[in-house]
C-alpha cells in the first residue's frame, strides 16, 4: 500500500524513478524517496521519512516516523528504526539490528532521541543502538554489541556494552560504493553500473 493516509496527513507519498517495491509493503503519506530504491517483503514506512537515492530496505524492516536517510544505505532484513533517527550517506546495517529512542520509556520525559550514524559507518548483525548514541564517521560496529555511548570517527565498536579500538588498517577506507549502490535485486544475481553516470554519488562517498 503506497500513500496509507492518517489524521493530519498534508503531502502524498513521492517516490523517484525505478523503484522497485515489494508485496506487503506499507509506506504512509508524507513520505519521500529518492530515485532507484528498493525493498522485501512487509517492510513499513510510516508517515514524514526522507530517504535518499538507491537505498534498499530488505524484508520486515520498520521504519517509523519523522526519520532521515541518506544516499546509498542498505538496511537489512527486520531492522527496527525508531523515529527521530538519523543515518547519513553510504551507511550498512546488518539485519535484526535494533535502534532505540527513550531512555526510560514510560517512566520519564517523553520526547526521544534517536541515535545518529554517521556516513559510511557499518553496523553489524544484531546490534542494538542506544537512545541518543552518535556513531561517528566511518566507524564499524560488530555483530551483537550494545551501544551505549558515542563511538568516535573511525572505530571499531564491538561487545557488550561496546568497547572500542582503532579500525584495523585493512577496513579503514569506508564502505565500497560498488557494493552499496548497485540497485541488483537482493540476491545481487545482476549487474547494474548505471550509478557510475550519476553525479550524486561523488560527494556521497567523499
């Protein structure tokens, strides 16, 4: 169901062009998407989100409302974003990963905060991100952390609660467009360069 309509709503949903959207999707009204995204089956999208150019929400995700996404994010399967959440350009997020947005939910203030990740930062399997956490610029978190507090700019976060170190020399570059921006189906059985002619993604990766 495209453009779910709600009390309040005042824009209708805007896709770009060569989306491909999967059975059992909803995305609400007051939502824009760039050109070339793509998701799976049974993914929500509620009502004031931005998403950028070639972005891939695979199966069950949740995106709630009053969320940003840059350019080139891939969201994998049953990820959970809470609203308020802001993620960047070129950013991973392994599947079942978790975002969070109140600290004490039902028992204080509650306005929330999502966390902010940063562009280029890849977030493995099964992470939960705290309320209000900052992941910094091209960091890597591992596979079933906690974040708990900020994670500076280039690196590695990894354990419960998450410790960090330096990025290993080997990963230090930032996530490969070539592997992000490709708008393959999501088996990646195809080959697609057409993002090398388009001028967006230049400053994206930089």
């Amino acid at each position: 169901m495209l453009g779910y309509r709600y009390p309040g709503d005042s824009q209708p949903t805007r896709i770009g062009s060569h989306a491909i959207i999967r059975s059992g999707t909803t995305i609400y009204a007051n939502t824009t998407i760039g050109d070339r995204f793509q998701c799976g089956h049974q993914v929500i999208i509620r009502a004031e989100v931005t998403i950028g150019n070639r972005c891939v929400v695979h199966h069950q995700c949740c995106l709630e409302g009053r969320l940003q996404i840059g350019d080139g994010v891939k969201l994998m399967a049953q990820v959970y974003l809470p609203s308020t959440t802001r993620i960047g350009n070129m950013v991973f997020v392994g599947p079942c990963t978790t975002f969070l947005n109140a600290r004490y939910p039902m028992r204080a203030d509650p306005a929330v905060q999502g966390p902010i990740i940063e562009d280029h930062v890849c977030i493995g399997g099964g992470v939960t991100v705290c309320p209000g956490v900052t992941i910094g610029r091209n960091s890597m978190v591992g596979a079933g952390a906690v974040v708990n507090k900020d994670v500076p700019p280039n690196t590695m976060a990894y354990g419960v609660p998450a410790r960090h170190s330096p990025l290993p020399d080997h990963i230090a570059e930032g996530n490969l467009p070539e592997q992000l921006l490709p708008q393959t189906d999501l088996w990646g059985a195809q080959s697609d360069d057409s993002w090398r002619d388009e001028d967006w993604w230049e400053e994206a990766t930089s």
